[in-house]
C-alpha cells in the first residue's frame, strides 16, 4: 500500500514540477507563433513617399530631432504596429538593421518635416508647383553602375589605354586594353561599397563618361593629335572625368532630372554642330591634281583634305561648350515642367529629336548642298525633341522600361521601312525618308502598345506607381528573432 502511495506522489510531483518548468518555455513558443503585423505607412500626406534613402534626407533637409538617424545607410521605410504605435525600420550599409520606436508625436513630426521639405522642393524658381508636388530620389542601383562601368571599360577606357601603349608594342596595347577593361569592374564594385549609389547616379556617370570620350575625341581633333598617344590620352582622360562629373552631379537628382541633364547635353552639342556645319565649315579642302603626261597613272583627279580647319575647330570647341551647358541647365527641364517628366518620357524625347532630324534630312536632295542638310537636320531635331515633348511627354508617364521599348520599336519601324525601300529599290535619301517615316510610326505604335499612366503632375521626374506599388507590403515578424516580409 505504501510503495503504491508513494510511487503516486512522486507521479504527482514530477508531473506539477514538469508544468512548472515547461510553462516558461510554452509561453515562449506561444509568444513566438504569434505573428505581429508591421503595415507599411506612406511618410508624407500626399502617400508618395514610402521609402527614404541618404540622398532624400539631405535634399529635404532632414535632421534631428525629427530625423533619429544618424550614420550612412540605405534607406529606411516607416511601419505601424498592431495599432497606433510605428517603428521605423533602417537598413544600414553593413547588411544590419536598426529598429527605432516611434510615438504618435514623434511619427507626425517625422511627417511635418517632410512635407516642409517636400514643399520646398515644389517651388520651381520664384513659383509655387502646387501642394501636390512632391520628390523620390532615384532608388539604390549599385549593380547597374558597376555594370555600366564594364561597358565603358570595354568600349571607352580600354581602347583608349590601348593606343596610349600602341608606339610601345602591339602587345603593350593589347595587354592595355585587357587591363584597364578589367580594372573597370573593380574600381566600380569597390565604389558602390558601404555607399548608396542611385539610379540617377548609374545612368549619369555611364552618360558622361562615353560623351568624355567623345568630348576627349574633340579636343583631340582640335588640338591636331598625331599618332596613338596623342588620341588615346585625351579620350581616356575624357571619359573618367566625365564618369566622376556625372556621378557626382546625379546625387540628390531623380530619374528624370538625371535623364534630363544628358538629353539636353546631346541636344545641345548636337544643334552646335548642325548649325556650324550649315556653313560649311566642315566642307573639306578641294585640290585639283593636274594631269603628268610623263606619269599617267598620276594627275587629272580632285584631292580632298577633311582635316579641320580653324572655323571647324571653333565649331566643335562650340559643341562640347553646348554640351556643358546642357548638363548643367538641363534638370531644370524635369524639376520646373508643369507635368511629370520621367526617365523614360526623355527617352522618348531624344528618340523623336533622332528621327525629327533624320526625316529633315531626307528632305534634301541626294546630289543637294551638303551645308543645307546639316542646317535642317539641326532644324529637324529640336522640332521632333520639341513635337515628343509637346505629344507625348506631356499626356503619360514612362518608367526607364517603358522608354527603352518605345526605342526598340521605333528602331524596328525604321528597319520595316528601310525594308520596303530596298525593295522597291529606292534611292539613298528615299530610303532614309521609308525609314524615318517607319521610326515614327513604329515610335507611335509601340507607345500605343504599351499604353503608360496618365501623367501624375509635376512630381519632379519619377513615377507614381512605383511608391503606390509599395503602399501593399507588409512586413510580418514572427517572434522577436525570425522576420520575414511579404509583398501582396
């Protein structure tokens, strides 16, 4: 009887005592199955603004005590937690994230001063935009600069390395090239280390640093380089200087007011030269070789030198000064336009100022004057870059995507039309006029396809859907170790 009773308390001790002892760790795990809810929450009124990076936060001015950030980081995002409370979440440049508890007071003066800062940003020169205008920086785009950046190692710095070491050795050029095309890679991926690089930034320094080249290519002409070095050293020093310039100049610009700047750079440079050709500075010098009775196979032919001359000189140092200007004036094009004008909306512009000018063009005759063809060809280009702004930019908004499809089929309706003049065996300036006519049309038509957003107002050049996009996501934190995030 008693080993019975015993053996039963003891049951009954050891199972109260596993209760006391698993009862912390079932209210753990229980604590843990329970998810908390983290809504993503818009930082500004007009519910634009649902991620900030470095750039924002100095373009708008931010600074404690509103702004409780301080260090680099990536960017940090804003969410509500199971009722009134917010927590702003902070992704540094070390991968770690910082979690900072935000009160109603501290959260709606978080959201003054970035209206503050907002409205600010909406004044275009002495004028108010309006209540609705607001800015979102170019996101983080480190791969695609590090991408670019190989490009240009390819096609810019490693040529031109090439034929700096060309007097050396046919393999001192090539070991030259190899090298420098390489180095590119290396030198962009340690620069988008521990720092934000946007998109506008990526777009910009790829712009500037091929434009170098061919600011450096000018500058070599001008200057009447002679031999591999003489050429090389200026197009390599164009086109790193170029690159530093655009990236430095695209920080703290959208999208579109980075685009904007290149547009106008090329506009420029381009109407420059157009204007300067028409003339006839670029003409080159005629020179009759009379006929040798004693030599025949010598004389009796016209010689043409195109070296150029002092008027062409002045006419290209003009250009690369347009060019300048065009950097420099041209985000004022994005940043004061009373519509919304997007990366991919000055894509579209550039495309129509290509084919404005290629249509002109083909206005003249095939045997015409050659300087009236450089003076409507410039004619052509501003009133397309002018017709795109005026029918297309204004009415809708591109994303970057949207832009490079309205290229490709304006590119494939001028193949289509070149098509048809080959076979009905149109002559040269009939088959520009087929293939500008195609442009156009398969400009227009791609356009139609893709059927972009209506144009959201003067929102400084970026698009709306892509911060309405990130009003669905939500962030789901399962115990206070394990997160996940979920996008619906």
């Amino acid at each position: 009887m008693l080993p019975a009773l015993s053996a039963r308390v003891v049951a009954a001790l050891v199972a109260v005592g596993g209760a006391v002892l698993a009862s912390p760790l079932d209210r753990s795990l229980a604590a843990q199955a329970t998810p908390v809810i983290e809504t993503l929450v818009p930082l500004d009124s007009a519910r634009r603004i649902t991620i900030i990076t470095p750039t924002l936060v100095t373009r708008l001015g931010l600074a404690a005590p509103a702004w409780p950030v301080v260090g680099p980081f990536r960017e940090a995002r804003l969410y509500r937690v199971d009722g009134s409370a917010h927590v702003l979440v902070v992704q540094r440049v070390d991968s770690t994230v910082a979690r900072f508890a935000l009160d109603v007071d501290a959260v709606s003066t978080l959201q003054r001063a970035i209206g503050a800062g907002l409205l600010a940003q909406g004044r275009g020169g002495d004028r108010l935009v309006g209540a609705g205008s607001g800015v979102v920086v170019s996101q983080p785009a480190g791969n695609t600069f590090v991408r670019n950046q190989t490009f240009l190692g390819l096609v810019a710095y490693g040529p031109a390395t090439a034929a700096i070491l060309s007097k050396s050795s046919g393999a001192a050029a090539a070991g030259g090239y190899f090298l420098a095309a390489g180095t590119s890679f290396f030198v962009a991926a340690n620069t988008v280390k521990g720092r934000v690089v946007t998109r506008a930034q990526a777009a910009r320094a790829a712009h500037g640093g091929t434009r170098g080249a061919l600011t450096g290519l000018g500058i070599a002409a001008i200057a009447n380089a002679d031999g591999g070095p003489g050429w090389g050293a200026p197009i390599l020093a164009g086109a790193i200087g170029g690159t530093i310039v655009g990236f430095n100049q695209a920080r703290g610009l959208s999208d579109g007011e980075a685009a904007s700047a290149g547009f106008f750079a090329d506009l420029g440079a381009l109407t420059a030269l157009g204007i300067g050709g028409s003339s006839g500075v670029f003409e080159g010098k005629k020179t009759v070789v009379p006929f040798d009775a004693a030599n025949p196979q010598f004389g009796g032919y016209t010689r043409t030198d195109n070296s150029l001359r002092g008027p062409a000189k002045a006419v290209v140092g003009a250009a690369i000064g347009a060019q300048v200007i065009g950097y420099a004036l041209g985000p004022r094009y994005a940043r004061r336009a009373a519509y919304n004008v997007t990366a991919g909306d000055v894509s579209v512009a550039f495309t129509g100022a290509v084919l404005g000018g290629t249509a002109a063009s083909s206005l003249i005759p095939e045997r015409g004057d050659n300087t009236a063809r450089f003076g409507v060809a410039a004619a052509g280009l501003v009133a397309g870059a002018f017709l795109a702004d005026r029918g297309l930019v204004r009415k809708a908004d591109r994303t970057s995507a949207d832009g490079t499809l309205v290229q490709l089929g304006a590119l494939a309706g001028a193949l289509m039309g070149g098509g048809i003049a080959a076979i009905t065996k149109t002559e040269s300036q009939g088959t520009l006029a087929f293939a500008s006519a195609g442009g156009i049309l398969g400009l227009l038509a791609a356009d139609g396809i893709i059927k972009p957003a209506r144009d959201a107002g003067p929102l400084r050049g970026i698009m709306q859907s892509s911060a309405r996009a990130l009003d669905g996501r939500v962030f789901v934190s399962l115990g206070p170790v394990t997160s996940v995030r979920v996008t619906f």
